[in-house]
C-alpha cells in the first residue's frame, strides 16, 4: 500500500486505492494457482476485488460474472484486463456453461429488498449457494456472510466472536446463515475447501456507514442513535482479506469475521464529520446498550491490521461527500435493529 493521500480527487483515484495490491495478497495468491472466477461480479465490492487481483498477479486470468445492469461497468472492467462474462446465476443451464476455475470468489446475494420479497431472498441466499457449491465442488470457495447472523451483542463486549452461537434476527440474517450452513455442508460431504467471510461494514466513498453519517450532517437530516456503534474497515483492506482467504480454504470451511478494530461510536463519528463539514450533526434519540458488532481478532491474527486506519476514512468521507462526490444511493441501513432490511 503506498502513502496514503489526504484526499482521494475522484472515482478513478478512488478505484485506484480500493484495487491496490500489497505484497501479502502477492504472496497469499502465490499459493492459489490458476483462474479466479467471481460470481456476482457487480456490486458494491465486486469490481475493485477482481482489479486487486488482476493488479496482484497480471498474468492470471480472472473472470467477473453478473448480470451487468449498471451502465458502462463491464467495459470498465474489461479495460482492467478483467474477462467479463453475462449469466443469471440462478439459471442452471447458465450456470453449468460457465468456465471451470480452481478459484471462485461467491458474492452474489439478496439483502435490501428482502422484506416483502422472501422467496426470492431463500433462493438467491439458500438456494444458489446450493448450486454454486455443487457446479464448484473440486474449486476452492471464498463466500461472503455477514456479521448480521450474530445477534446484537453489548456494546462494552468487544463484539460476537465466531465461537458465539448464531442468532439471526429476520429473513435475510438466517438465509444468509443458511449460506453458510450450504458450504459447511458442501465442506463436510464432498471435501470442498471453502472459507467464509462475515463483514461489516466495508467503507468506500460511496456508499457505507461513514458516508450514510456523512450526507445526513452535511443535508442537515437527523442521524438515527439507537444503533449507536458500528464496525467499519476499508473496502480495499475487505477486498484483500477476502482474495488471502483463498489460500486458507480447507474442508473444515472456517468463517471470519471481517471488519475494523473498533467499537465505533455513532456519535462520535457524525460530531467528527460535523466538525469536518463545519456543521452541528443533528442526533436522533440515545444509543441502545447493545448493537451489531464483531469482534475480528482472528482476522487480524490471520491477516494483520487494516491499512487504513478509521480516521484517514473520516478525513476521505467528509472531503467527498463535502464536495458532492458521486454517492451509489445504496444506504447501508446499518440502524435497522429488528432484521427487516
């Protein structure tokens, strides 16, 4: 990771940061030869994942699949050396023509929209890993989760460890535990080695908890305190983490939780980007005793701290969103507390 600046000019510079390899992603994917496949190419995370590993090692192979609805994103990433290719997933038929890889990075899910839409929620969290973990089952699998299959843990307790029992709360917290459960299966039955990786929250520019905070103070709209922390790495840091799991994939199918070191108070964070957007955060209501946390100590054991740390992302979000920099529109709806997402 070279210095980091103080700001990040715009989306081409952003994208530059969040795909830039460390020599430890070098030398983790060393280990793992040959193509690496990412299904569900095209969201949030998608696209600098597959630039961060092409950017790792430009002689392999690595193919992007999604639909691509997002204008122009396909050629985007074609013109990193990305291999783009078109299917609906939970189409068999499209499913079984795809390439075969010794890697496979699952990202493909269902999470805003889910109330209301349950079946399709079940199929796209339950259903498709199913047929994803039986098309790939001699391929290493990297799948993601999410810290929200952990119940709502005291704030003073340093977070869910994965040792704690799952307690989902809602349709889309237990699919996304089904996802889970549909690997560990695939693991103990037909020796796949998978690994699982449960986030919260990835921080681009864009989208993400600190720019959610940010835009409210900046507009001058009440940021929500009952879900008054939160945990927060930088996108780059989840996207590298997730390539190096690759190479600890086993049939045992470990699952981690991916996130920042800290405990961070809501707070806090709208009175910091207040301070940096020069305006008074208006704070709705008084943080509950507990919210949705995870402790990633094992992450940092496995794959060391993040490389950008928590205020250099407020510094970054606050300059963005200050100036008007383009936001996804897709709000993390890190305050919902009863699962209904």
């Amino acid at each position: 990771m070279p210095q980091l600046p103080a700001v990040i000019a715009d989306e081409s510079a952003l994208e530059e940061m969040l795909s830039c390899p460390d020599p430890a992603l070098v030398a983790d994917l060393a280990d793992v030869p040959g193509d690496i496949l990412v299904l569900g190419a095209a969201g949030k995370m998608g696209p600098t994942l597959c630039r961060q590993a092409r950017r790792a090692d430009p002689s392999r192979r690595v193919i992007a699949v999604a639909r691509w609805s997002e204008p122009g994103l396909r050629a985007r990433m074609e013109s990193w050396g990305v291999e783009c290719l078109a299917a609906d997933l939970m189409d068999r038929t499209a499913l079984a023509a795809l390439p075969d890889a010794p890697n496979v990075v699952f990202m493909a899910a269902m999470k805003f929209g889910a109330t209301g839409n349950e079946p399709l929620t079940w199929a796209m969290n339950v259903l498709l890993p199913a047929m994803v973990a039986e098309r790939y089952a001699s391929s290493r699998i990297v799948f993601f989760s999410t810290g929200n299959v952990q119940r709502l843990v005291p704030v003073i307790s340093g977070g869910a460890t994965e040792d704690m029992p799952p307690a989902p709360i809602g349709d889309y917290a237990a699919s996304c535990l089904g996802r889970e459960r549909v690997f560990q299966h695939a693991a103990a039955t037909r020796g796949t080695a998978c690994f699982g990786i449960r986030l919260n929250y990835a921080i681009d520019l864009r989208y993400g908890v600190l720019h959610d905070v940010a835009a409210k103070v900046r507009d001058g709209k009440p940021v929500p305190m009952a879900m008054g922390h939160a945990n927060v790495i930088w996108q780059g840091d989840a996207n590298a983490w997730t390539l190096r799991a690759l190479s600890r994939a086993d049939a045992s199918c470990p699952i981690m939780n991916v996130t920042g070191p800290e405990t961070v108070s809501i707070r806090w964070v709208a009175q910091q980007l207040g301070a940096r957007l020069g305006t008074a955060p208006l704070l709705d209501g008084e943080e509950a005793p507990d919210a949705l946390l995870s402790n990633a100590g094992r992450a940092f054991a496995a794959f060391g701290y993040p490389a950008v740390p928590l205020v250099t992302m407020l510094d970054w979000v606050a300059d963005w969103v200050g100036r008007g920099g383009r936001s996804l529109g897709r709000a993390t709806k890190f305050e919902v507390r009863d699962g209904k997402f």
